[in-house]
C-alpha cells in the first residue's frame, strides 16, 4: 500500500513576497521584450529583443477617383535601432518623400475657432469664488501570377528609408523575404495579412533606421508619400487590430466632395473635426489639393483594437456641409474696467430698495399729527 503523501509546508510569509515579486517582473519582462505589431495604417516589425512603438501617427489621403494618394508621418519611441513597416496597398504603389509643411498647413487650415461667451452669474471660476480669475470652457487591383510568390518590384533609397515594393501572393513567402532582410514576421501578423493576399494586394515593405549608427528609433519621422491606382478611396486599418494598446487615428480626407466612413470597423464614431472647401493653399497642400479641393478632418479612437474588422472606406456624404470645431471661451459678463454686470446689478437693486426705505421714512415723519377729538364727559344724574 502506497503511503500518502505528504503535503507541502506553507509558503512562509517572506517565500509569499518573493513569488508575488518575481510573478510581477516576470510579467513585466514579457511585455517589455513584446515588440509593437501594429499601428494605424500597416504593421511594425521590430527586431529581436527589441521594443518599438508608434507614439503618433497622422495621414492625409486624396483621392480624385482613380489616384488614391496617402501622406503618413509617424512619431517613434522604444530601444530598437531598427524596424521594417509593411503597407499593404491595392495596387503597385509609387513611393517618395513627403514634406512636412503639408501637416503643419493642414493644422492651420482645420484649426478650431475661437468665440467668447458670456454669463451673468458667477461661477466657480469667478469671483468671489476664486479671487477674480477667469476660466476657459470648451464645447465642446491587378493580382500578381499565381506561384509568384514575392517578387520586388522596385527598390529605393529615401533618405533614411529603405523602401522595397513587393507582390506576394503568400505571408509566409513575405515572412521569408523580412527574414533575408534581418526582421521576423510573427505568426499572427502573417494570418492577419491573408485577406490582403486573397484580394491580390501589394506591399510596400520600409526598413527604419537612424541615420547615425547606434541611435535607438525614436522621435518625429521623415514622411512618406505614396500614390497608387484606385477605384474606390480605402484607408487599410485591418493590421490595427493587432495592437495591445488602443489605437487613436488622425485622418485628413482631400476628395472633390464631403466624404465619410462607410462604418466604424470597430472603433466609436468618427468624430468629424473640419469639413469645407479650400480656397487659399500654397506649397505642399496645393501640389495635394489640386484636383481634391474639400477637405474633411475626422479623429476616432479604437479602445479595442481586436474588434477592428477591415479597412476605412470613404464614400461621398449625403451633402457638402461645411464644418468647423468651436472652442468657447466662457468670461463673466462686465462693464468698464472689469466691473461684474452682476455686483452692480445687486448693487444697485440694494440701493434702490435702501433709497425706497429712506424715501418711506421720511414721509412718515413728515406726516401731521392728528389731535383726538376731546373727550365729552356726561353730566351727572338727579
């Protein structure tokens, strides 16, 4: 007969501490060592025992009916000192440089507008709540052969980028091409990339790097243009999904109309920030603009990236309705040198009903004084 066995000794209170400890850094480890798989339009690919992350990231995109074109500008943070980004796109894509100004011009253009309004009470902002100082308030394709698996179709130099188009007809003949090139496709970015490979997409494969050896990525990047053919204007976001932090897009929409998303894919409403038509442009948003003159601004936040279930499609909305984002500005209403309309206001009504009281009593003084009728005493009986 087998004898029990006998049970463990509890875990001290000191050997308690010491796996709650190691547990946490274990898990802190993992995510460390974790690279970042995706980010708002494409993937990342860092290297081994690497960590990356985009910080930023904001595209604008023109589409005039057959040209589809997108600016992307990305803001990098992390330890690698190197990663490779894959962009699928629906045709063979031509890849250049894009100029920074473009962005800082779309910020002026789209930038909200300022108006002040008053209240006549004060408020928690103002005096006598806070000694007088006064708040702000907001308001708110052609599908590549069958069996050719990768081929590069073109390779080029970009000041620090190294841009290679590719045809695949396979992730894992893609995985094998970043594999020569020193980076690794993760087993569930290559299943995310099938339905790309289903619709005889494309790719434009970037390898990042610091221009000075040594230098981990991060900080703002060069931008990157790339203009393809186009049937119908498409934003690719399916990569997004493989994210662990939620995702947060900034998309400027240059087309001939209003446009909007067919549907939120997964993340909450798009919020439009601008709609209207250009007028005055010069420089880059002039060269985008040209034959896309309406702009349309939009923000949208995926707390899930998980959930997102394909790429943005635009279509033209149902009218060009112009739009703009008010910021108010609330100031307590005053007069002259920054007199509440209200303190003189209770001022005065107290003045006024102090004056009443006096005009009251003065005339009560005033009043004369009537004597009573003298009192008749009755002669006496018998």
């Amino acid at each position: 007969m087998t004898p029990p066995a006998t049970p463990a000794p509890p875990l001290t209170t000191r050997a308690r501490a010491l796996l709650v400890a190691l547990s946490v850094l274990a898990l802190q480890l993992a995510w460390l060592a974790a690279p970042a798989y995706a980010c708002g339009c494409g993937a990342m690919v860092p290297r081994d025992g690497e960590r990356i992350f985009v910080n930023e990231e904001t595209s604008a995109v023109s589409w005039d009916g057959r040209t589809e074109q997108i600016v992307m500008r990305l803001s990098m943070g992390g330890t690698g000192r190197a990663a490779a980004w894959i962009m699928p796109v629906p045709h063979r894509a031509d890849v250049e440089l894009g100029d920074p100004e473009l962005f800082t011009q779309l910020a002026e253009a789209t930038e909200p507008e300022h108006r002040t309004r008053h209240h006549f009470w004060p408020r928690g902002d103002d005096w006598p709540f806070d000694g007088g100082n006064a708040g702000d308030g907001a308001a708110a394709p052609s599908a590549p052969a069958p069996g050719s698996g990768v081929g590069v179709v073109g390779r080029e130099h970009l000041g620090p980028f190294d841009v290679a188009r590719l045809t695949a007809t396979d992730p894992d003949a893609l995985a094998d091409w970043l594999k020569e090139n020193g980076f690794r496709l993760p087993e569930r970015l290559s299943k995310a990339l099938q339905p790309y490979v289903d619709q005889g997409w494309e790719y434009v494969a970037i390898r990042l790097a610091p221009e000075e050896k040594g230098r981990t990525l991060a900080g703002q990047l060069d931008p990157l243009h790339l203009t393809f053919a186009s049937d119908r204007l498409v934003y690719p976001m399916r990569l997004s999904r493989l994210a662990r932090d939620s995702q947060h897009l900034n998309l400027y929409v240059l087309a001939r109309h209003r446009m909007e998303p067919r549907s939120a894919i997964g993340g909450s409403a798009p919020k439009v920030t601008y709609a209207g038509r250009l007028t005055a442009t010069h420089g880059a948003l002039e060269q985008l603009a040209r034959d896309t003159p309406y702009l349309t601004a939009y923000t949208q936040e995926f707390g899930i990236p998980a959930a997102i279930g394909g790429d943005h499609e635009l279509r033209r909305a149902a009218h060009d309705t112009p739009y703009r984002t008010i910021i108010w500005k609330n100031e307590l209403l005053t007069v002259g040198p920054g007199m509440p309309v209200w303190l003189l206001t209770v001022l005065g009504t107290l003045a006024a009903a102090l004056a009443a009281l006096l005009l009251v009593r003065r005339a009560h003084r005033r009043r004369p004084v009537i004597a009573p009728p003298p009192v008749t005493v009755p002669p006496p009986l018998g």
